[in-house]
C-alpha cells in the first residue's frame, strides 16, 4: 500500500509504503522443470545447448486487474521477478539493470513518475532477460498510474 498523510492545512507528506506480509502456512513449493538439452558432438567433446529458456516472471506487482494491468495511485513502485539462473543480463525498456549479476535469480526495477519513467495513464515495462548464448526472453507488465489529486 502507498500511504499519504495529509496535514489540515492541506499539505501532502511524501508517499510511503506498507508491505503485508502472510505467514500462515506456505503454499507447497513449486518444482522446476528440469531444461532439456541438445547433445552434439565437435572434435570428440561433448556440448550441451540449452533449449529451453524461460521468459522472466514478475513477483512484484501481483495485483492485476481483469485486464491484467497493475493499478496504482502511489508516484513509485518497484517491479520485481524472477529470472532463470541462465540469465546474465536484464534490461527493462532497452535499460539494463546494473546491479544485476550473471548468475542472479531475481531482479528489481523502480519506476518513479519524479524520474519521469512511470506517466499518468497506461505504461508498459518490456523485461528482457539474455542469456550466454544470446537468446533473449521477454515478459510485458502493464501499469496504469492515476495520482490522488487532494486539491479538488
């Protein structure tokens, strides 16, 4: 939750946020599929290819409308997912995350209206994860930004 606090003079705080968390019983862990693979052989050695490689999934955020869009009042969100442990690069819109490492299993991306990557109305992060071999994988989040106006 995003939460604004606003004096009776009428003055807005900055957004904060409030995160639940469950902790009742977890659900059963989810098994990975173990990835196919492709024997060749070239001067009597032995490569694997990988043939199979997922397209990143978002954790964060989970609430989706009918439409499959994240709505939201809050200037800030933080996309988060998970990514294949062949991944050695994400980028979301052509910009890649640096603080992601080869070898990573999750990433984060905060979009901010103040740095001008999240706009009123519809927007659309492309996640693009690659991996070694150069396949690139993608998954689309859609986020539909409509700021509390208090002043009305």
């Amino acid at each position: 939750f995003s939460i604004v606090a606003i004096s009776r003079e009428g003055k807005r705080s900055l957004p904060t946020t409030l995160t639940f968390i469950y902790e009742g019983t977890p659900p059963p862990p989810i098994e990975t599929p173990k990835k196919p693979t492709i024997e060749t052989t070239e001067k009597n050695t032995t490569e694997k290819t990988p043939v199979n490689f997922p397209k990143p999934v978002i954790t964060n955020p989970s609430a989706l409308d009918k439409d499959g869009i994240h709505q939201t009042a809050s200037s800030v969100i933080t996309i988060k997912g998970t990514v294949d442990p062949q991944t050695k690069k994400v980028s979301v819109n052509g910009f890649q995350l640096r603080k992601f490492k080869p070898g990573d299993t999750t990433f984060s991306y905060i979009a901010n209206a103040a740095y001008g990557n999240m706009k009123v109305g519809e927007n659309t992060y492309l996640i693009r994860t690659t991996n070694d071999s150069g396949q690139s994988v993608e998954t689309t989040l859609k986020v539909h930004y409509t700021p509390v106006n208090l002043d009305k």
